[in-house]
C-alpha cells in the first residue's frame, strides 16, 4: 500500500481533542513505554492541557489521517536560546495505516526544524523499547549515550538512551523516508 502525505496532517491539541488523547494516554500499549505508568485521571489530564496552552516552551501536535487523529507528538523544553528541545510521540490509533508513525515523524521534525528555529532534536528512549529506539535510527537519530538505572518502572530500575538528530543530517534523511513511503516500504 502507499501512502499518500497529502492524507496527513499535524494540527496543534484542541478541547476537543482532550477524551481521545486521554484514552490514549491510558491505553496499556502507550503506557508501557511512557515514563509514569499509572492511570491518569481526567483532572490531572485537564491540568497538563492547561500546562501545555501556557508553557511557551511545549508544543503539542495531534496527527491527523483523513481528517481522524490517529497520535500525538510533543516538543518540549524548546530552547531558543541553544536551538534545541526535546519530544515525544506515540500512535494511539491501533488501526492507523501502516507508514503512519514514519509520516508523523517526517511531519513533526519538518515543523520543529523549519518553523521553530530548532537545529538539534534530542529524545530518550527507554532500553526496553526496541521499537522506538529502531524508528528513532530510521529517522537519522544517533545515540549519546545511556543514562544506567535512570528510571524505576515495573519494580525494577530501567536504562534510557539518549539519543539526537541533528537539523542537516534531517535534510539528508527526510528524502529517503517519503520515497521509502510512496515505494510502500515503510
């Protein structure tokens, strides 16, 4: 199947968006690879939202399939100053057209170099997310290292590999990622 970029579309969170993104948030598949795990409660869900309208320093993005969310991306800790931020995503839609992840990849990194001024994306990724951390290579991300025993998740401490892409080594990768998507290999 190929996929189309004209179908997707990043659209900043709404009120409206709120009960999707909060079944989400607390779906078991999402929370897994999140660093708190508990259930979050449609009050603490409120606060973060209202976190996010006022923290010039967050952006939240909601991707669209079709006009349907399917995930959600964050940048967070948007430094002007020293170019950088950090972010965050996940597709919460089960059912979301395979190349959906890699599309929302291809939009968010798109936005956050181009419109924000941004020249180095960092993440963390949690050792047990194979899944991630090999996603995070296709989009041209590399590793800075590994924060031993950084996070307790599960009754046991847990690895978290930083990692970073870089705004030219992006424009390098962006062009392979949509022909490897209009071939259908995603």
């Amino acid at each position: 199947m190929m996929i189309n970029q004209e179908d997707f579309q990043l659209k900043p969170i709404s009120d409206q968006d709120l009960k999707t993104v909060l079944q989400w948030r607390n779906s078991k598949r999402i929370k897994t690879f999140m660093y708190t795990d508990h259930q979050i409660t449609w009050d603490e869900h409120c606060k973060w939202f209202e976190n996010v309208k006022k923290d010039s320093q967050k952006r939240v993005l909601l991707l669209y399939y079709k006009n349907q969310p399917l995930g959600l991306v964050n940048f967070t800790n948007i430094d002007k100053e020293n170019a950088r931020c950090y972010w965050g995503f996940y597709i919460g839609e089960k059912t979301a057209p395979k190349g959906s992840g890699t599309m929302m990849g291809i939009l968010a990194l798109d936005k956050i170099f181009n419109e924000e001024g941004i020249k180095k994306v960092c993440a963390e990724v949690i050792h047990t997310n194979s899944g991630s951390f090999h996603y995070h290579k296709k989009l041209g991300f590399v590793t800075e290292g590994r924060f031993v025993d950084h996070l307790w998740k599960d009754n046991q401490y847990l690895d978290v590999i930083p990692m970073a892409l870089f705004k030219e080594k992006w424009k390098k990768m962006r062009g392979r990622l949509l022909r490897d998507l209009e071939g259908g290999v995603s």
